[in-house]
C-alpha cells in the first residue's frame, strides 16, 4: 500500500525525505517531528574547550508529488540549543525526480534532487547548527530497491549522497545507507548509517567565535534504529534513536532522540 510508506529522516542537516520511492500522486503529506539531542563535548573545540548542549529541535515538513515523475517539499525548522533561545533555525525547500522505479517494474528505483536552504545568521554562531553558511545549496542522488511479496514490500535497501555548498567556504559531501523491514502490514523498522564530511582546512572549532562549519574539515558517522507504526488510514508515527560513534572537529558522542508523524491528506 503505497499511501503507507513512510521514511523517517535522521537527524542531520534537513528532514527532508530522501528515500527513492514517491507517495501517492496528488497526495500532501504533512510531517511535524520534535527531536532531542545532547553532546558532552566538541572533538577538537576550544575557547571553551569544555562546552556541552542539550538541543531541542521541531520540524514542519509538507510534501507534495505534483507529477508521476516529480516530488516537492518544504520545510521550516525550530531550535532551542545551549547557546540559543527558540527560534527559526532552517528554512528551505527540496525538488525530486524519480528517473527510475521499481516498483513499476525498473531493476532499482533511483531519484535525482536539489535542496537549497536558508540559515539565519544568529544560526551560524552556534555549534549546534551544522550548517555551512547562510544560503546553501544541495544536490543529490537516491538508488534502492524493494523485495516485495503479494504485493506489499518486505524489506528494501537504498543509499543516498548528497554534495552541497554554502554562499562561502568549501563543500561537504553527505552520504546515508540504509536498511528497512516492515511486518504485519504494520510494523517498519530501519536501521541507517549516515555522514556529514565538510571538506575546509581548519581542524579545529573556536566555540565562542565560531561562524559555521564552511571552513572546517569536519566529519562524523551516526547509528541509528527507527521503529514507525504504519496506520490504515491516518498516516504513520515513528520513533528514533540516534548514536554518533565517531566525530572530527564537531560534537561528539551525541544522542538525538526523536519522534515524527505523518498525515497524508487530500485537496480533490
């Protein structure tokens, strides 16, 4: 039932959906997330060289397939960190193509997009926000596959990479593998390795004059397991837990808990 699948993004720069397989033609879907995260500490951060954030972050995100081929969302997001009070954190929007899909017979599914986002500049002071600059531009690539039986997927498998710049400083390369299993109709749970490489020349991240993460050569690898009920008819709801297990000039240790709804609605 393709009105019941469901990705929950983890934690990263956005929450948009990246998983190569579409909703339903004509279909909105509205996805609101509250997420909490903490770090005891930022790998090779100084001025202070002790800094620790509890992070509260909520997510809006509508979604629209407008065509059979293509996909659009938009997205506003909201923070609360150490260092900063509520706040807009993010705002952007993402455009998809579906060039290949195996539902309808393809050998895999593959999607083509483009992402481009605006930081705040109050934002950019923080290092919880892990972004690159202010305006910042993504382009990026979905392949997966789906083992399906009578005609309902039992497991699929996809990868994504993303490759994005900001209005200054140097690009960053994000790549996500992912592994999902649905049972009884009802019950999906993920398992998702992710990155986040900014490919600057600092090593190092001056906390109290710190402006984004442009010029830094950071880098990190997270874990995570996500467990969504997938309803009949209003939606899904899922929860996530995510570890960073490794981190190079950026929190470390961090864990993001976080839960997300989605409503599919109609207009027509």
């Amino acid at each position: 039932m393709r009105t019941l699948l469901f990705l929950f993004f983890p934690l990263s720069l956005v929450a948009f959906v990246i998983d190569p397989w579409f909703n339903t033609l004509a279909e909105f879907q509205l996805r609101p997330a509250y997420s909490y995260r903490y770090y005891p500490s930022i790998d090779r951060g100084f001025n202070p060289s002790s800094y620790h954030s509890h992070d509260h972050l909520i997510d809006l995100n509508l979604g629209l397939r407008f065509l059979p081929n293509w996909e659009a969302q938009m997205e506003i997001d909201f923070s609360h960190t150490h260092k900063l009070s509520w706040g807009t954190q993010m705002v952007g929007s993402q455009v998809r193509y579906l060039l290949l899909d195996d539902v309808a017979g393809d050998p895999v599914s593959l999607t083509l997009g483009a992402q481009i986002y605006y930081v705040p500049t109050r934002n950019m002071r923080d290092v919880s926000s892990p972004y690159h600059a202010q305006g910042n531009l993504e382009l990026g690539a979905a392949i997966g596959k789906e083992i399906d039986h009578l005609y309902q997927w039992r497991y699929r498998f996809y990868g994504f990479l993303g490759v994005g710049t900001g209005n200054r400083g140097y690009p960053y390369v994000r790549p996500l593998l992912s592994a999902e299993m649905k049972y009884a109709l009802h019950h999906k749970f993920q398992l998702f390795a992710e990155s986040y490489i900014g490919l600057g020349g600092r090593g190092e991240v001056n906390v109290d004059r710190f402006t984004g993460y442009a010029k830094i050569q950071h880098r990190n690898i997270d874990l995570g397991l996500n467990y969504t009920y997938l309803f009949t008819i209003w939606g899904a709801l899922g929860v996530e837990y995510a570890y960073r297990v490794y981190a190079h000039a950026f929190p470390e240790h961090a864990s993001t808990f976080k839960v997300e709804y989605r409503l599919p609605f109609s207009l027509f």
